[in-house]
C-alpha cells in the first residue's frame, strides 16, 4: 500500500441525531486543507476495531487518495448514545449521519457508504431515506429483507444465526454499553458468556420464546423476530426489495455462493436494475459473487479451498470498491469496478468471468427429475435423477423426528464457528441417514455448466399438520466427496410466500417449492449432480415440531411420515440453469 499523502485522524466527532441522541464517529482525511466526498460505514461492531478500519475498505488508504472516511457507531452501541434496536433507527439515523458529514468544512457534500452484512443494512435503510448527498453505496453480503432471508427463511426461523448473532456479537460485544444501561453486574455477563460458549443446549431449549439468555432486555428485538413468523407491519417498514423503486443510488454489490445473505444480495442487484427510481440509479448496479463464506475473506469456505485467485485480496475488492467511488463521487467517468453488470467466480473449474446481466440470458432452465424404487433412503438407496420424466413410480418416504434432526453441515450460515462451520464439508455423513433421500445422477460424461437461480418442486404429503421439507444440491466428485453448493428450506403453512399460515391436510399431496437460491459451478466430468430431500436442518433452522402449534411456543412433539411422489402426475424436480459453452 503506498501513502500519497499525510493523513488527519479525529476521535469521537460527535453527530447529532434528531431526537437528541449522540453517535459518536472516527474520521480519517487528507491532512491538507480542501474538501473532500465522504466514504461512511455505519457500524454496531465498534468503530474502533481493526475490522472497522481495514475491513471492506482500509480506511488510511482511502484518505491517502482523497477521501474522507467517516467511522460511526450505530445509535446505542459502544461510544453511541441511546439504545440499540435492529434495524428500526437505521433509515433516520442513517440520513441524519450522512447530510452531517455532507456539511463538514472538509466535505464536498457527496457522500458514499460501504460496509458488510448490518452494515450493508444500514446503507439500504439510509437509501430508503432519500438522504440527497448520498451518492453511491458499496453494499457487501447483506440482505433485501429483514424478514425472509435473515431472520426466517421459506417460513422457517433462522435458529442458528439469530441466536449466534444476539448472543455474541450483539449482546456480548456490546456487554460495556449494554451493562450501563440496564445496569447489569459481573454474574450477568456470566450467564451470557456460559450461554455464548454452550450454544447446543440454547438451541434445543423448548418452548424457544422461553429460552432466558436475552431476556432482561438484553436483545429484545430476538424474541420480537421470533413473534413475527409472517411478513407483517412489523417487516413491511423495514423491507429494501419493495422499495427498490424509491432507491436513486446506483450500488456495487458484493455478495459470496456460500454466504448466509446471497439471496438478498442478488435481488438487490436484479430489483435494482428493474425499478430503481432513475435511470442512473438503474444502470449503476453491478453485482459481484465470489465462492466466499460469511466473514472469511481468503480461499477456504469451510473445509474446500477454491485456490488463490478466488480470495478478496486477490480479486482486489479494496481497489474495485474505490474505482466505484471514484466514478460516482468524484466523476471519474473511466473507472468501472469491473467491467461488466456483474462478475462471478464459476465454482468447479474455478475461474472468474464477466457477464452482462443476472440471470444469464443463454442459460435454460432444465428441469431434472428424481426417480426411485421407493427406496432412495440414504447414500445406500436407489435414487436417480435425471431429464426423463417420470412414469408410475412407488413413492419415497421416511420418519421425521424432530427429537432427531439432521445436523447443519456447512452451508450459508453465520455466526459462530464452534458450533455452526459454515461453507463447503463433505455431505456423505448427512447422506448416511435413512431419513435424507438421495437421488444422483449417474457420472458425467462431459462437463455440465450450472449458473443461475436453483429451485426444487417437490410433490409430498405428510402425515402431520404442520412440517418442512428441505433441499440441497450437491456436487459429488470421483472420489465421492460431496460438495454443498446451495440449499433450502420450506415450511408447510407459509407454502405460499407473504400470505397468511395455511395448514394443510394430512396425507394430501401438496405442491411445495423450495428456493435454493443461485450457484455456479461447472459439474466436472466423472462429477455426479445430486440432490437430497429432507425435513430438517438444525440448528440452522429451528425444528418443525410436526404439531401446527404457535411457532416458539410448543413444547410438544410428534414424528412424521414424509412421502415424496416422484411420478406421471406428481413428477418432483429440480431445475438446473444449463449454460452450454
């Protein structure tokens, strides 16, 4: 990193919010005398920490070529004042912090944002506010609701990642200004770092709303997702997806196949393009995806190394994300962040490509059939998948019992390393189990392209009034090693997204579809593509405890007979976006 100029430092600026409460931010700018747009990351994980400064975007480097990087804590967390509650301030609080900054003697009153995960919340919520002197954000594995695809997704309440990211990083991170303000004594903190270090048993704990480690106030707004299972007022304010038509900003936004918020990530990109308010704000989205994990910027994502090119550093985002700066903020019109719509790393063979557009224009939706005997039980059983549409087969079934979930193996998960690795592990232990279904191709003759949305249509009854069913699409290489790619999860009352519960009847078979998400991987030949059918994925979703009850306030549980149809009328699938080279 070469410095081309002095750099100023100011501690603790004070900025105002409107309702009295003090945030408080470091700056980092230009020695000399000028004024200079603004770069803002709004945090709750501490302004001061080395992630904060060198993290998406290294902090000295940016001022070292003209900017003004501004580093705030988040209303109510570490040096701010007033209290922390997700997501709700960040539009008020995020206008108020960016015309601030915008006002400064050494602004030029352009002002862009950056950051990863909440704190690409706080860019979307803050350009949902209308701020005028905002001019770009650099949005990087974050969401576009706060409802599916964070706290719950496809009906099912993201157990794992709620708890994991209440109980570490924002309760106990936060443990100084929190113990202050509910004036909370050592055995508090006690209980929440005995909680922190046994997670297991917090995540069997029943009924979930009873579990008692947030309580007292220290993460209310944990309990609060937890009573809101469908998308009512409580999301619908919050909400970015719908109203991407109000956003004027264009946005590079980065996201990683294996992360936690790469549903969210794409939408952005793609409801952007769509319905952004202006026509800049349109054509000023890029989308860049790299076979990245949540908070790991180098080449492993879980236990599969993706080689040195496909590592952040590498790829350079610290220069992309300036070159974007560069050409919103300071109208430096030939730089491009990259130079294309959108750029992704095709997973398989391992190497970055342009495109023009997301989905892919040449890729076909092919639809992949699973057949059996009845028998695709475990990695033991009879299962195929392939083009051919099923005739009259005997149906698929197994037992789920919630006293027995299928454990998590990897995936997109967040935020705890110890109990929950996310990324790429080998899936044959999962495969093992009677009560996941196995259907494979047989070996690839040639190599076979997969880049683009992934959803499986499953034809099923249950023998419950309430249950999941899940989905995961694996790459399974000579050797055997299963490779997670994506998955998916649907809950059986809220079949139908953003509508009311609706139980269904036991034993009728239901149409059920499950959204995998998106990938990019080119199947090797000798490679196999497979998928596996369960009802469970714990603890990255909470159990469906088979009775229909209040979600969070069952105690009760009772097993399930799953059938999976497989036929000439119920013909299950999945749909592959083929690209042919």
């Amino acid at each position: 990193m070469t410095i081309k100029t002095s750099i100023r430092f100011d501690q603790n600026l004070e900025i105002p919010m409107r309702d009295g409460t003090k945030t408080y931010a470091d700056v980092f700018r230009p020695a000399a005398d000028g004024k200079y747009p603004v770069l803002m990351t709004r945090t709750p994980y501490d302004k001061s920490s080395a992630a904060s400064r060198s993290g998406p975007l290294d902090a000295i480097n940016a001022a070292s070529q003209g900017y003004a990087v501004v580093i705030q804590d988040v209303r109510g967390r570490y040096s701010s004042g007033g209290e922390f509650y997700t997501f709700v301030n960040e539009t008020d609080d995020g206008f108020d912090s960016i015309e601030w900054a915008a006002e400064q003697s050494w602004a030029t009153g352009k002002v862009g944002m950056y950051g990863a995960s909440y704190v690409g919340a706080t860019q979307w919520l803050a350009a949902k506010s209308g701020a005028p002197s905002l001019a770009a954000i650099v949005p990087t594995v974050t969401a576009s609701d706060y409802h599916e695809g964070w706290a719950w997704q496809g009906g099912a309440f993201e157990l794992g990642f709620n708890l994991s990211w209440s109980v570490g990083s924002l309760a106990h991170g936060n443990w100084n200004n929190l113990s202050d303000q509910l004036q909370l004594g050592n055995s508090a903190l006690e209980n929440l770092i005995s909680s922190k270090d046994n997670l297991k048993p917090e995540f069997l704990h029943l009924p979930l709303s009873e579990m008692q480690v947030l309580k007292n106030g220290l993460a209310p707004y944990y309990y609060d997702w937890l009573s809101h299972p469908e998308y009512d007022e409580y999301w619908q304010s919050l909400c970015i997806q719908d109203n991407h038509d109000k956003i004027q900003i264009p946005a590079l936004n980065i996201g990683g196949w294996h992360d936690i918020f790469l549903g969210g990530t794409i939408r952005n990109f793609t409801g952007m393009q769509s319905s952004g308010a202006n026509q800049s704000a349109r054509d000023g989205q890029r989308l860049l995806l790299g076979p990245w994990v949540h908070g790991n910027t180098g080449t492993l994502a879980g236990s599969y190394n993706y080689g040195t090119s496909s590592s952040r550093d590498k790829e350079n985002i610290h220069g992309r994300t300036l070159s974007f700066f560069d050409k919103w903020l300071k109208g430096d019109t030939a730089k491009e962040a990259i130079d294309k719509s959108v750029r992704i790393f095709v997973m398989g063979i391992n190497q970055w490509r342009d495109e023009e557009e997301w989905p892919l224009a040449r890729a076909v939706d092919t639809k992949f059939y699973l057949h059996s005997n009845g028998g695709a039980n475990s990695l033991r059983g009879d299962g195929i998948l392939s083009q051919v549409t099923p005739s009259d087969e005997p149906p698929d079934s197994y037992h789920y019992n919630p006293q027995f979930p299928v454990p998590t193996a990897g995936g997109g998960l967040c935020c705890d390393d110890v109990f929950m690795k996310n990324g790429v592990f080998d899936q044959r232990p999962i495969e093992q189990r009677s009560d996941v279904l196995v259907y494979s191709t047989p070996p690839l003759e040639e190599p076979l392209e997969v880049t683009g949305p992934i959803s499986v249509t499953l034809y099923a009854s249950t023998t419950a009034a309430d249950t999941d069913f899940t989905a995961k699409l694996v790459d399974v290489d000579a050797s055997g090693f299963a490779r997670n790619l994506t998955d998916g999860i649907i809950r059986a009352r809220f079949r139908n997204p953003r509508h009311p519960a609706s139980f269904i009847i036991p034993g009728e078979v239901i149409e059920y579809h499950i959204d995998l998400w998106s990938t990019s991987n080119v199947f090797l030949r000798g490679h196999q593509v497979r998928i596996e059918i369960s009802s469970s994925n714990f603890p990255r979703f909470d159990r469906n405890l088979n009775t229909g009850g209040e979600i969070g306030s069952e105690l009760e549980f009772v097993s399930a007979l799953q059938t999976i149809h497989h036929s000439s009328e119920f013909g299950s699938h999945v749909i592959l976006p083929i690209v042919r080279n």
